[in-house]
C-alpha cells in the first residue's frame, strides 16, 4: 500500500517523529489481518534465530501475555532490537523483562481482539514446562488421523496435564492458525476447524439464544459454514463480531504495518497477498529442532534438563532453575 497522508487514510498510527508507520481498519470478515501482524513478525524472527524450532516455540508462548496485536508488536520488535547484546536470556524471559522494563507490564495495547486475561506462572519450571508441552503438541498435530478439538482440547489443559499455561481454547486455535502459517505445524487442517470456544464472551452471549452446552456450541461454525458456504473461520469471526455489535461493542480494529503482507490459507497453501493484490505462495520454513543458532540459557527442550531440573554453566557450575513466582501483570 502507498503511504500516504492522514486525510486520506483516516485510521493512520503515527510514531513519535510523526511519520505514519501502521494504520489500523475494521476487523475483516476472517481474522487474516489480525493474524498477518504475528506472521509476518515472526517469519522475519525466524531468520533472526537461524529457523530454530526452539526459539519460535518461545515467541509463540509470549503471545497470548499481550492480547493487543499492536501492544505485542512493539514488545516484541523491541526486544528484537536488543537480542545482539550478548545476554543469552530465553525469547520468552527477554520479552518478560523488556516489557515490565519499558512499560511496567505486559497488558499493553489498544486494539484488542479477546479480553486480557495472562496470569501468572507459579514458577519458572512452569514456563518450561509450558514451552516443552507446545512443542510435544504442535508435533503431535502433524499427524493427520487425530482430531482438531483433541489438539485444542491438549493444548488448554492445565500445564501438569500436558497443556499449556494461559492458553484456553480461544487461545489454541489462535497459536494454530499462527503456527500454521509460518510453517511450526505443516499440517494445514486444523487451521480451517474452528468452533466457538466456551471460554469467550461469545459462548456467553450465544446462551441467550438457546444453546446450553459447550457440544452445542461447537455445532455451530460447522452448521454456519456448510449452510453459508463460507470458510469456518470466517463464519465463526462474523458470528462474534455480530454478537459484540448486538451488545453496544462495536469498532473492532485489526492493527496493520507498512511493509507487511497478508498471510492466508488457501487450498492448504499459505499464500502471501501484497498491497497491490498479487498473491504468491509464501516461502516454505525448515526449522531445526533445539539448539540450531539460538543460545537460550535455558535448554527446556533437552530431556536430561527436564529430569533434575539442572543446566550447566559455561563454567561447569550447577544451575537450579529459579522457582519463583514470575509475575505477569
């Protein structure tokens, strides 16, 4: 897209030299915009890293602390900038500390999709944990025979059951889709299985029209789609967005960078669309399971590391991993 001035894209962002670096525009039908600002961050994150499964793994994780796009996008790029400065801190601890450095918390944005609800890890082992269970997941949906609402269903379990930490199943299908589109899940099907999940103030909403149970909920999207002949996602999106305008919720914005491309799913190929409308297919990513070139302190991905707890430092010394409590505010 051509920059151009504020009169004439109304919903320009401009930053503190007064330049227009991003602009946001009501939510589309589907959630490709809201998911292209990810995508394209950590595809250009994944060069960064030398396409380290590991790293990406992390940065998935950072996700769902920050539900604003736009607050995420400037925590993020911003602890890009400072990952030449020799500290070897995990993706997900540096985000951390970059956040409550320079804002004082992780809550942080405008344009908000979902409502914030991070919460804190009971220690450090919980993180790790966490990470080690997204990977074992994410692998485990390669497999085409298992169903889509088992992997979403695993990945909102509780950490000591397998899950992850602060994902619930709106959540799941969100690191999902992402994943999907940046090559983390090479099986594109799950992407496209969308339902209503329980824990959003849609669920919530839709009770007043007669749907009693979380099995009923699901039923819906596939209903949609089938009856509309329109992508489940987009059938799912539509439905929230009528339901948050019913209620005086109006004006939902998805949060867009010049330089950036929207990503989409497309007869299982992820096609990359550019401002002038061109679509070509987008690069395929090859990443290299654990250490690759990512230096994280913390080898959660080793076995040895998950049965004492226990990693080595470049002196020989023992390290117990840190079992505070790490606030997420």
């Amino acid at each position: 897209m051509t920059k151009g001035s504020e009169e004439e894209y109304p919903f320009l962002k401009l930053d503190k030299d007064g330049v227009a670096n991003s602009w946001v525009y009501p939510a589309d039908d589907d959630k490709d915009g809201y998911y292209s600002l990810y995508v394209n961050t950590l595809r250009t994150f994944a060069e960064r890293t030398g396409c380290s499964r590991a790293a990406m793994i992390e940065a998935l994780l950072t996700i769902p602390l920050t539900s604003a796009p736009d607050g995420w996008y400037q925590g993020f790029t911003g602890m890009m900038e400072e990952m030449n400065d020799g500290n070897h801190n995990n993706v997900f601890m540096r985000y951390v500390n970059y956040m409550k450095r320079h804002f004082g918390k992780c809550k942080l944005g405008e344009f908000l999709r979902c409502q914030q609800s991070a919460k804190d890890f009971k220690n450090k082992r919980e993180v790790y944990q966490s990470m080690r269970n997204l990977d074992k997941i994410l692998k485990m949906a390669e497999n085409g025979d298992i169903d889509t609402k088992r992997i979403v269903r695993k990945l909102a379990a509780s950490v000591v059951n397998g899950g992850v930490h602060n994902v619930g199943q709106f959540y799941a299908q969100v690191l999902i889709n992402i994943a999907t589109k940046i090559d983390l899940l090479k099986n594109k099907t799950h992407s496209g299985n969308i339902v209503v999940s329980t824990s959003t103030t849609t669920y919530k909403r839709l009770k007043a029209f007669g749907v009693k149970t979380p099995s009923h909920a699901r039923e819906i999207v596939p209903f949609l789609s089938h009856y509309l002949c329109l992508d489940p996602e987009v059938c799912e999106n539509k439905l929230c967005e009528w339901l948050r305008r019913m209620h005086g919720n109006d004006g939902t914005m998805d949060y867009f960078v010049w330089g950036h491309v929207l990503y989409k799913l497309h007869n299982g190929v992820t096609i990359m669309v550019g401002g002038d409308g061109l679509c070509t297919a987008a690069p395929v990513v090859d990443y290299i399971d654990g250490v690759g070139e990512y230096k994280g302190s913390v080898q959660w991905w080793d076995d040895e590391f998950h049965k004492n707890w226990v990693m080595e430092s470049k002196d020989g010394d023992e390290l117990r991993v840190s079992l505070k409590r790490l606030r997420i505010e």
